[in-house]
C-alpha cells in the first residue's frame, strides 16, 4: 500500500483479511520492489476481544514498543514505528483502524502529518480545511461537487522537494477507499468554523499552531512525537500560513473562495 | 515541594513538548496531550525557568523587563507558577 509515497508492506496470515485488503484498497495498492517504509503483520482474531470504545486508540509505552488498543483491534509497533503486528477480526474498519495508526506514526517521522480535515483539490493546488469533530469538514468536501475530493475527515500532508504537497487518505469508510490516491500541491490551510457569513482572517501565529496541531493524529503520546508534530506545524505555518474560515452552512462555500482569488 | 516554598528552583518537565512561535509558547500537555498557547507575560516565565532561579528570582527579573510592581509581579508568578505544577509541567 502506498500513501503519500509512504509505502508499508502488508502481511495476513488469513485467506480472507487478505482478500479483504485486496478489495478494499485497492486505488492505494501499490507493487514495490524496494524496501517498504513500513511493515503491518495483520492477524486473525475471532475472538471478541475488543473492549475499547473510544474512537481514538490508545497507546503506552512499555519497553522498547508501543501497545495501541482500539475498539476493534490490539496491535503492538515497534519504538520506531515502523513495524505494526495486530490483531484483527475480519472486518475492513478493523484494518482501516490498524492503517489509520501505523500511517499517522510514520508521516510525523517522515516529514509529514496526518490531519483531521477536508482536502479539496482546487487548482492550482489543494484546499484543506481542519477542524475538530463537527467543526463541518464533511460539509465542506460534500460541497465541493465536481471537484476532486482528498478526504472528508483525514488528509495527509507531507513535505517534499518542491514543497508541501496534501494527499488523499482512505480512511473514512467505504467512499474513501474507494477514492482515487491522488495528491496535490498544498496550497491553503483553514481552521474551519462555522458562522453566519462567510470570512477568512489570519489566525496568529501560536494559535494557529496549536490549532493545527489540536487536528492532527497522534496516536501514541510519545513526547518525541509531540516535539516533531510541533516542528510540522510550526513549518506549515510558516511555509503555507493558517487562516481561519468561518462559514455557514450553505452551497456558497466554493464559489465564495474562488471568488476571493479573483 | 510547592510552588510557594521559599528557595525552590523549578524546572521544566522535560517530556513536556513545547516551542516559541512569534513570541509565544505553545506546548502540549504531557499528562492530556491538551495544547496551550502561553502569552507574552507566560512565555517569559516559561523561558527564565531554568531549575536555577527560585520563582522569586524569576519574578525580580520580570518586574525589570516589564517595568511592572514587584509585589504584583511576584504575586502573578507564584499563581502561574501553581498552574504550570498542576498541569505537571514544572519539576521541582
């Protein structure tokens, strides 16, 4: 599987997770003759064994891995993050779930973030609007009829040689595996708010910062994982600047920001 | 010991992840991963804590830089200085 160039080799020991994989990701599989930048070993579980039932993993810390436990799947990864054994039933979520955790850990230690927002692709690049849960981030991508849609909930974002560049990611269920793995220049980052009319603003610098950082994945609290999340943000904001969007909930969303840049 | 003894020397808990941007901290929180901006006034108690200087020192320090009364300064320091420990992010 490949996401944001980030390519993890992907192991089940079950005929049918595999099969499952196969047909649920499919616009993100990817054949690579090199080594992978990570390595997830899925394994069967029927069992119900998941008792967890937050939305957000938890992880700790316990020698030299990180023990993650989720709603639906237990896995330990390596202190390095690149290498995830979990234990799944078969079911997509489950595996999505295992994914979702091994790609946020390994875009912050490879130059990028995984973030809770909306990514639509709006030449000459991606607009992408953050927020926390209900902050309309769903809206705003089922607004953007006709334009390429990154994600509705997650988008990746990571740093290359010309720049940052926004990813789509298919985590979200069902309509985002099956999205295209495309990718595009990032153009603008909005902390998204909803409001009686439509208006962008800078946000100062701290505070966008900690926005950003309050909307990125960080599955495991590892502080060396803070510290670089921080080190992401701070680049974004400095290299691409954070605004904020208030908006209402209404069809104007994309023609009032194309009609801004006129 | 409290952040009112007398001679303590506070340090920064060090798997607290923070850093300045534009003049201001913005840190998360080591115990709820919760992220905090700290103002000016914050950000330079946050910076002159060094496990060197007691908060009264620090406190003397800043009165000079904002040109502000010692005794409030002094007062406020103290105050800020309880919260950062209640959030576990000073050592002493």
């Amino acid at each position: 599987m490949c996401l944001a160039g980030l390519v993890v080799a992907i192991r089940a020991d079950d005929p049918a997770i595999r099969t499952l994989m196969l047909r649920a990701f499919t616009p993100f599989s990817a054949t690579s003759s090199g080594d992978p930048d990570a390595r997830l070993d899925l394994r069967f579980e029927p069992a119900a064994i998941w008792i967890d039932g937050s939305p957000e993993p938890r992880a700790d810390v316990a020698g030299d891995v990180i023990r993650v436990e989720h709603r639906d799947f237990v896995g330990v990864i390596g202190a390095e993050g690149t290498q995830l054994v979990a234990v799944v039933p078969r079911d997509v979520l489950s595996i999505e779930n295992a994914l979702r955790v091994l790609y946020a850990l390994l875009l912050i230690r490879h130059d990028g973030l995984l973030l809770h927002a909306a990514g639509v692709v709006r030449e000459p690049g991606a607009t992408v609007l953050f927020g926390r849960s209900g902050s309309g981030k769903t809206t705003a991508a089922r607004l953007a009829r006709g334009r390429p849609v990154l994600g509705d909930d997650l988008v990746a974002l990571r740093r290359g040689p010309s720049g940052w560049c926004a990813h789509a990611t298919p985590f979200g269920g069902l309509a985002a595996r099956r999205r295209r793995a495309r990718s595009a220049p990032l153009r603008e980052l909005f902390r998204l708010r909803q409001g009686p009319a439509f208006e962008a603003r800078p946000l100062a610098a701290a505070r966008g910062v900690a926005e950003l950082l309050q909307s990125a994945v960080l599955p495991a609290a590892l502080p060396a994982d803070r510290v670089l999340a921080l080190e992401r943000c701070g680049a974004l904001l400095a290299e691409v600047g954070v605004q904020e969007l208030v908006f209402p909930l209404d069809n104007g969303l994309w023609r009032w920001l194309d009609e801004r840049d006129r | 010991m409290s952040a009112t003894a007398e001679g303590a020397r506070p340090r920064r808990d060090p798997s607290a992840a923070w850093r300045v941007v534009d003049g201001e901290v913005v840190m998360v929180l080591p115990s709820t991963g919760k992220v905090h901006t700290l103002n000016a006034v914050g950000t330079r108690f946050w910076e002159l804590v060094d496990g060197e200087r007691t908060v009264a020192e620090i406190a003397g320090q800043m009165a000079d830089e904002f040109d502000a009364p010692a005794d409030r300064i002094a007062a406020d320091c103290q105050v800020f200085a309880a919260e950062l420990s209640e959030r576990g992010l000073l050592v002493w």
